[in-house]
C-alpha cells in the first residue's frame, strides 16, 4: 500500500486559511452521501464509485436511514414537549 504524505506547503495553506486536513476517501464518502440523499440512483453511485456490488454502496444509504430516523425522533421529542407545555399550561382552548 502506498502511503502519501501531505506537502508542508499544503498544511500552511490548510492552518492559514482555517481549513481542517481532510483524505481523498473522505471526498468520495461525501460525495456519495450527497448524491444519494439528493434521490441519486444507487446503481449510479456505485458506477461512479466503482462498486461492483450494490451492497459494497448500500452502507452508504445505512448511514442516511440512521440519520433519518435520528432526525424523525428529535421531531417526536419536540412535538411531545410542545404537547405537554399545552396541555399543562392552562389554557381553555379559546
């Protein structure tokens, strides 16, 4: 396996300019990630990433449903404490 190390210019540029290091994998998770939760197809994915089984691109749209369902039940959370603050407040309804 070949190992690459970061250019020193490369790091000054990334500390001058507040940018965080970031791996070429890391680009390719991203951009998979963003194209299947933009509606992409899962086979076009997977073609631009080389996969050659859906499966190996699958754990990707994992990573969106946990997502989803983590987004879904901070909602179910919030409109519960809204419930509650309701109907405990007093109100007549009016």
């Amino acid at each position: 396996m070949v190992h690459f190390q970061v250019h020193p210019h490369k790091i000054l540029f990334l500390a001058r300019h507040n940018i965080p290091h970031r791996k070429f994998h890391s680009l390719r998770h991203t951009s998979a990630t963003l194209l299947l939760s933009s509606g992409t197809n899962i086979k076009n994915v997977a073609s631009r990433l080389g996969h050659s089984q859906l499966s190996t691109t699958n754990r990707y749209v994992h990573a969106l449903r946990d997502a989803d369902e983590r987004a879904a039940s901070t909602f179910e959370t919030l409109f519960a404490e809204q419930d509650k603050g309701k109907n405990g407040n007093g109100e007549n309804g009016a």
